[in-house]
C-alpha cells in the first residue's frame, strides 16, 4: 500500500522513482538454464550543486545525500528482486543535467558515502562497476552489472538500461542502482581459470 | 504463445509543479514480449484462430501481474500492442482488442470501461505513451493520463509487445474541473 510521504523527500529534493525490471523467459528460442530477474532503480533528485561554480565543495551534500539515496535505492532493489541473497550482481550510474557537471553525478555515487552503503545494503564485496553521463531528459543509460563478490565471474558481465521518461531536467539528477539474480541467459565465453594464454606470440595471426 | 520476456516499470511520483504530494502517486506498466503469431505467414485474411489462441492468455498474464506491481487498487488503466516491423498493426490490435483480452483486467480491477489503447509499429527500444483513463467513468478527467515506456531490445521485427497499464490515482496535482461543470 501506499506509505505516506517519507520525510526524507524534501530533503534531498525527490521528483520521483522509477523502476524497470525484466525476466527473460527464452532467449535465442530456448528458455535459461537459471532465469535471471534484472532491476534497476532510478531516484530523480534536485541537483543540489546546480548554479555553482567548479571550485565548489561537494562534500557537505553528498555526505547528506548519497547515504539517503544508497538506502532508498537498495531497499526498492531488494524488494524488486525477491530479497537481498537473489541478488547476485550489481551496478550504479548516474545522469546529471545539462546545468550541471558530470562531476555531481560523480558525488553522489563515487564515494564511500554511496558505494560503501550500496555494497553494504546488496551484502557484497567488489567494488561497483558503474555508467555516467549528462544528457537531456529522456536518455538511456546503459547500466553495466558485475557478480557482487566474485566481479571477475565471466558469466554474470551483463547490462540493464535505465531511462526516466521525464528526467533529468537541467538543474535535475538521475541516480540508479541496479542489480541481477543471475547470469546472462545463456553464458558459455568460458572464464579465467578456463582461458588459454592469450598474447600476441601465443596466437598464429595477429593483425599488424 | 512464445515469451521472450516480462518487462515491469513502476514510476512513484513523489513532487509535480514544485510541490510533494501528499501521497506518492503511483502508475505501473507489465509488458510481455511475445513472437507475432502470423509471423512469416503473408497476408493472413483471418486472424481469428490467431486471437483466440493468445488474447486470453495474454490477458491472464498480464491483468495479475500489473495489479501485483502496483500494490494498490487501480483506479485508472490503459494498454498497448507495439508491432515489430515486419507485423501489421492489425496483428497487435488482434489480441488487445477482444473482451477475451481486456476482460481478464477488468475482472481484477473491478473495472467497466472500455481500456484506452496505444497501438503502433516500430523497431526495438521504440518509445510508446500508453493512454489511461478511469476504470468505471471514462469521464473522470482527473484519470485521463499517460504513461511513457521503452524496451530496450522489444519488439524484434517478429515480436509484438504487449501491455497493461495501471495506475493507483488519478493525474499528481490534478485540479481541473470536471466534465460536468461545462454541460
């Protein structure tokens, strides 16, 4: 049901939240040997920094903010996903707009301040692989995922896309999280302790 | 019927125009990519067989799962068939525009009107509006609303998509006045 409004929303400047989530049922024709559901949630957010200059202190706001957004994204995600042990693979992005740097987009999800928390809430250990960029509203972002514990896992190299139909506006932000029960549906690009060595000598033709 | 995939958006709208709302305003989108059915077939003169063998189905999938992802009573709902582009429209209306299809949500809503519909051709990841209006008085002008998706890889040019849309409330600060105060 629907909760009343949460008193955090004024405070970091919430527009709105959006999720998308897929399962694929067959891929190529056939059906995945493990289903993996795929979410991502995108909060839409004041850019706190619009209309100041490029020496301006980031850290009071995004010490503020980003836990906020860390909590409020994940809990969403874990609801979406089944619960936080489905999850086996995340990422994070963020679109600033175009009255802000990319820079603010990189405060709010580069810093222990929201990635520490995200790796925290989805009880992972890898660092988080991630998407930025400033656009106009209505941009897709291409979100990458990697395994939450083990990031080198071949199979689990995936990603989702993120778009808010509305957002961000100039002065707006758009930070994601997302996250996977599972690998692509049909990996078999084998992984690193199955890959031959592979350099230019090992190889018979390598373009010159 | 072949399922590619299950796409649900939500979209909780928490400020319009500046202002929060009292309550998050909530609208939620269940989109099934299916293979067209008269895919490859030329110019199929009756659909019939075609809608009576998927439109059902399609719409218990879909009214459940819509409903599920919203987490409230709808009051407002809409819904889509996106023809990949070696489909005619004509396939995608086929299975939405049939009772067997849209009965299936109006059962679960407790909903009497018809379903405003989008229907339309285009390639993967092609954005679509999906029109919604009032379950039980397409008249209600604070329900007449849209909501805006996109698939990033539906439909294929064999695919259709096909959508419910849900919505918990009417349009976030609606204030116009209704349709009575003008007759």
């Amino acid at each position: 049901m629907q909760e009343r409004m949460d008193h955090f929303d004024e405070s970091i400047g919430l527009r709105k939240l959006v999720l998308y989530r897929d399962v694929v049922l067959t891929e190529a024709g056939a059906a995945p040997a493990q289903p993996a559901r795929r979410a991502s949630v995108a909060a839409v957010i004041r850019n706190p920094w619009a209309g100041t200059g490029p020496t301006a202190d980031l850290s009071r706001e995004q010490k503020r903010i980003a836990p906020v957004l860390a909590s409020l994204l994940t809990g969403r995600l874990v609801a979406a996903l089944g619960g936080v042990d489905e999850i086996e693979s995340f990422g994070k992005a963020a679109i600033v707009g175009t009255a802000g740097e990319i820079e603010h987009a990189g405060a709010l999800i580069h810093t222990p301040y929201f990635g520490n928390l995200v790796r925290e809430f989805l009880q992972g250990e890898s660092i988080i692989c991630f998407a930025d960029t400033r656009a106009e509203a209505g941009e897709t972002l291409v979100v990458p995922l990697w395994h939450k514990t083990h990031a080198s896992t071949r199979s689990h190299y995936q990603t989702i896309s993120a778009r808010v139909s509305d957002a961000p506006r100039a002065d707006e932000i758009v930070v994601v999280a997302a996250a996977s029960t599972g690998p692509r549906p049909h990996p078999r690009i084998g992984d690193r302790m199955t890959d031959p060595v592979v350099t230019t000598e090992t190889l018979e033709v390598v373009a010159s | 019927m072949s399922v590619r995939k299950i796409v649900t958006v939500v979209e909780e709208i928490r400020a319009e125009g500046g202002r929060a709302l009292d309550r998050p305003a909530r609208i939620a989108v269940v989109a099934a990519v299916i293979e067209n059915p008269w895919a490859g077939q030329g110019f199929v003169e009756d659909l019939t067989p075609g809608i009576d063998a998927h439109a059902s189905d399609l719409g218990a999938l879909l009214a459940p799962a819509v409903l599920d992802a919203l987490e409230a009573p709808a009051e407002a709902y809409g819904k889509a068939a996106i023809v990949g582009l070696d489909g005619e429209i004509e396939h995608g209306s086929g299975l939405i525009h049939t009772l067997k299809f849209g009965d299936h949500f109006r059962k679960a809503a407790n909903a009497t009107t018809l379903l405003p519909a989008v229907e339309k051709r285009g390639p993967a990841g092609v954005v679509f509006d999906i029109p919604l209006k009032h379950i039980t008085d397409a008249t209600i002008r604070s329900h007449h609303q849209t909501v805006e998706v996109r698939l990033s890889d539906a439909p294929h040019p064999n695919e259709i998509v096909i959508a419910l849309a849900a919505a918990a409330q009417g349009r976030p600060q609606q204030r116009l006045a209704p349709l009575s105060t003008e007759q």
